[in-house]
C-alpha cells in the first residue's frame, strides 16, 4: 500500500499550520510510592504547532510515556501548566477532560488495546458512543476510517483474525474515528517488523501530510524518528535536545526497496537444503 494514495476521509481537523496545539510551561511530575517519590518529568517547556510531525525519543524511564500521557489528557502535571489548543487543561475536571480528550486527540499504543471479541468495525466505532451521534453515522464513519487505513475488507474480522500490523491499523482506524487534531502514539512500531513498521509510518505521513493532522509518537528506533520532522531527546526527565531531522525519510520511498514476506518465503525456499534421499 505504500505508495498508493488512501482515500481521504471528510476530516475537519485541518488547522492553520504554525498555531500552537500544544504547550507546557514548566510541567513536571511527580509519582509517590509509599515514602518513595519518582520524579518522572523535570520541568519540561515546549511548544508543537499544528501539522508538525515529532518523535520523542530516550532511554527507558526517561519519562516518555509520562509526557505523552500528559499531554494526552490521561494524567495531569503535578506542578506547571498545559495548553491544548490554548486551553489550560491542568485545572481541568476529570469529565471535562475526557470530553475534551474525546474530541481532540486521538492515541494508538504499542500493544493495540483492542477488545478482543469485537469485530475490528466495532472496535472503529466505540469512541463515537460519546460523541452524540446516530448509530448510522456511527457506522459510516467507522467504515471510512477503516478504509482510509485499508482495512475496509476486514470490518468484520476478529483481532486473532488479524496481523499485528493489520491490528495497528484497526487501533489507528479508531484513534481517527471522532477526527482529533492530534494523533500520539506510544511506540506504535515496538511490535511490528521493519516492513509492517515502515507501513504504519506511511500512514502517519499521508494523514500529516495531506490531512494536517498533528503527529507525535514515542520510539526507541533511529531510523522510525528519521520519518518524523522533529525529534525530542529525553533524559532523566528533562527535554535534552530538540532538533529538526535532517535526511528524513519519506515511506512511500522507502517501501518499494524492503522485502514483502512473499519475497522472503521466495528466498527461504531458494537457499533451503534439498530433501534428503530415502
Ligand atoms: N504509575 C507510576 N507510578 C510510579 N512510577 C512511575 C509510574 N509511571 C512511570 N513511573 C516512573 O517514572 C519514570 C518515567 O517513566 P516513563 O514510563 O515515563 O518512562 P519511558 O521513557 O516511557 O520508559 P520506556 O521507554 O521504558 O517506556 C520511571 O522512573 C518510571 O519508573
Ligand atoms: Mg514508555
């Protein structure tokens, strides 16, 4: 699917570039276990302006996840302030911060947290209960968002029906369903092999590019943040680095130049011995 175009859907996200979605100003966190306290964020300022595309990157325990739950409304700083769109939300109610998450943001994580025993349709189509709509539309939007990551012919497939990378795109699918200005993803790849990888970043590139959706995701890998614009370096809690890629990658390039498992079965079956003689 890489270089081929994914069809568009009515999404009303587009946002004048260069306005600032997201800033925090001073934010730290703060976890407490028992006596013990994990300082996890140490006084992060930062700004991401709509339609810009950021990997954060650090070694484990840096406080990426920290900063990205934060940032997506899932947990708040315990000192500092963050704007989404503008809007203080550090103050915010837990229901009114759900809503707002519910509206602006969507989230893929490394693990897919699909339900189980629920078609990949019904998956599409949970975060819309809450927003007010008829199950009509419901389902028509689920589909649209099912196809534009190219997954319409698996609506109804189960996720054991499905392949990781198949998976992502489901967990993507529903992350667009109520059309955020903002897509995070947690290492959305951590699970993924290179191609199947190389294939979510596409996706992530195409509705960047031509839809204006505000990106960030969290990876270990190099040559994953190569596709983003802007990379985040963290260490011990604090932003250590901030820098525009340089050499970035572009997907729809890359693609056609990796091995499809078709040509690996291929080359398996060429250089395996042949069978022994009775
Ligand atoms: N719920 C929690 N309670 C207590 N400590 C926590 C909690 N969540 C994270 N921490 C601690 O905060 C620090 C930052 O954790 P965080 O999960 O943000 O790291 P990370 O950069 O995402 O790491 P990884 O790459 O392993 O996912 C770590 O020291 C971690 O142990
Ligand atoms: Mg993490």
């Amino acid at each position: 699917m890489g270089d081929q175009a994914l069809p568009t859907m009515d999404t009303p996200h587009k946002q004048a570039q260069d306005e600032c979605v997201i800033r925090l100003d001073g934010v730290h966190k703060y976890y407490h276990l028992g006596d013990f306290q994990v300082h996890a964020l140490r006084g992060i300022t930062l700004e991401v302006c709509a339609g810009e595309f950021v990997a954060v990157m650090g070694a484990s325990g840096s406080g990426k996840s920290t900063l990205m739950n934060i940032i997506g409304c899932l947990d708040k700083p315990s000192r500092g302030s963050y704007f989404l769109d503008g809007v203080d939300v550090s103050q915010m109610e837990k229901t009114e911060l759900a809503r707002l998450r519910n509206r602006k943001l969507g989230f893929v994580f490394q693990q897919f947290n699909l339900l189980s025993r629920t078609s990949a349709l019904e998956n599409v189509e949970l975060p819309t209960i809450y927003a007010g709509i008829t199950p009509q539309e419901r389902e028509s939007r689920a589909k649209a968002a099912l196809e534009r990551v190219g997954l319409a012919q698996r609506a109804h497939h189960y996720p054991s029906q499905l392949s990781g990378g198949q998976q992502q795109r489901v967990a993507i699918a529903r992350a667009l369903v109520n059309r955020p200005a903002i897509l995070l993803a947690d290492e959305p790849t951590g699970n993924l092999d290179s191609r199947t990888s190389v294939e979510i970043m596409d996706i992530f590139q195409q509705l960047n590019t031509e839809e204006g959706l505000t990106v960030v995701i969290v990876t270990h890998e190099h040559d994953i943040a190569q596709y983003a614009k802007r990379a985040l370096e963290f260490r011990d809690g604090k932003l250590r680095r901030d820098t525009v890629i340089k050499d970035r990658l572009f997907a729809c390039d890359v693609l056609p130049t990796l091995p499809t498992l078709e040509d690996e079965d291929a080359d398996d079956e060429m250089t395996a011995p042949p069978p022994e003689a009775d």
